[in-house]
C-alpha cells in the first residue's frame, strides 16, 4: 500500500490509495483523516459524500458505525512491542463479514484475517517504509506496477471471499494488450454491473464488487456469475453472495 499524492474535494484534502488492503471493505481509493478527533474518513465518487471508516479515540467494546447499516466492534487493546517499538495493538472485528483485522499504534494495518465456509485466512506485515525509516523486512516491499508483470496466458481468478457480503475482489491475467469487459450477471443472465469496460496493457488486475457502496445496486442472496471477455478470450465463473 502505498499514498500516491492527495486532491481537494469540497474543501478537504483526501489522500490516494494505491494496492489498498483488502481489509477495506469500500472501494477506497480516497481517504482523508481528521487529526483534531482522531478519526478516519472514505470519500464515495458515486454519492460525493465521505463516510466514518476508524475512529481511533473508540473504547473496547465501542461500536464503529460506517454508516446505518455497516459497524465494526474494538474487541480488544493491548501493549504490543514489534521492531523495537513499544507500542499498542487493537483488534476490530468486522460484524457479519467474516473479517477482523489489528491496527498497531505509529504502524498501522498489521494483521489481517478472512474467513469463509472453507477456511481461515491470515496475512501479517512483514515490514513497512514510513516517513523514510525502515520497520521489518523490507525485502518484499513495494507497488508492484500490475501492468508490467509479464503472464503467459489469459487466466480469470476465483473471487475471494467467496460466499461473500457485501464485496468480493475478482482477479484475472492477460498476456497481450486486450478490449476487456468484466461483468457480473444474475443467474437469469441479467446484466448487474459492469466491472470493466476499456483497453488493459498485459499484466494480472484486481476489481472490487462493492454491493454495499452502491445504493442504485441491490441484490438478494444467491448464486451470480462473473465473465471476463478479452479478444477471443470468454470465461465465466459463479461466486455466491449472502445478504
């Protein structure tokens, strides 16, 4: 992850986002942080409004209200030392989404877990570059550019998670510069949404769908198709979403 420069939005500086985790359960793009109370906010394109993400002055046991219908719980806080720092970790559990995730004080996100029916999954940093220092191992740090990644074959990914609610993260692979489309569809073959829809140099790519930040977009629980087209290349996969 990485902050790739800033704009100003309504009077407000909001940060860009590159290679966002997936633990940001909005398409997040921008961001923008109130210093004075200690609070985290995303901007939406779509509504032109920003929503409450973290809110670091929270207790344990504090709700995160997102917005009417999304909230996170602070389940825990401790002291957490890691590269020499002493510091202190909260663990926030993301209510009804199957996801949890730490956020260490002077770090940030730390630690990340998915599940699904399947299995658990977790993923931890390794190391971090903030403000020019060094934190961990660095070796395997960096944006990776994805357009420059050489692939051999054109390859659509199972979206993960999956069952999902409300967003999913869909990767696919081409090995030549295509007209991609990628789509989602109902189990009818009615169109949902359209993912992608323009010329992509070769490389792997990832696309969020967002059933929640989208209020023209609701869907019941249920099987849905996904189906990326590039050149010649057709292929469909199914993913589940549960309400």
């Amino acid at each position: 992850m990485e902050i790739a420069g800033d704009t100003s939005i309504n009077g407000k500086i909001y940060y860009k986002l590159m290679n966002e985790p997936l633990y940001w359960n909005i398409d997040v793009g921008l961001i923008r942080q109130d210093s004075l109370n200690a609070k985290l906010f995303i901007y939406l394109p779509e509504e032109n409004e920003e929503v409450l993400y973290e809110d670091f002055l929270a207790q344990v046991g504090d709700t995160i209200w997102v917005d009417s219908i999304e909230y996170k719980i602070l389940q825990n806080e401790e002291p957490f030392s890691v590269w020499g720092i002493n510091t202190y970790k909260r663990t926030i559990d993301y209510q009804f989404r199957f996801q949890e995730y730490e956020l260490v004080k002077d770090i940030g996100l730390y630690e990340l877990g998915f599940s699904d029916f399947f299995a658990r999954y977790t993923m931890e940093l390794k190391g971090c570059i903030i403000d020019e220092v060094v934190y961990g191992d660095t070796t395997t740090v960096g944006v990776d550019n994805d357009e420059t990644q050489i692939v051999s074959e054109f390859k659509l990914e199972q979206n993960y998670p999956n069952p999902f609610n409300p967003n999913t993260v869909i990767s696919y692979q081409l090995p030549v510069t295509s007209n991609v489309t990628l789509k989602v569809y109902d189990i009818l073959g009615n169109e949902i949404a359209t993912l992608v829809n323009e010329e992509k140099q070769p490389g792997t790519y990832e696309v969020e769908f967002n059933v929640g930040t989208s209020r023209n977009l609701s869907l019941t629980s249920g099987i849905y198709f996904y189906q990326l087209k590039a050149g010649s290349f057709i292929q469909t996969k199914k993913m589940v979403y549960l309400k």
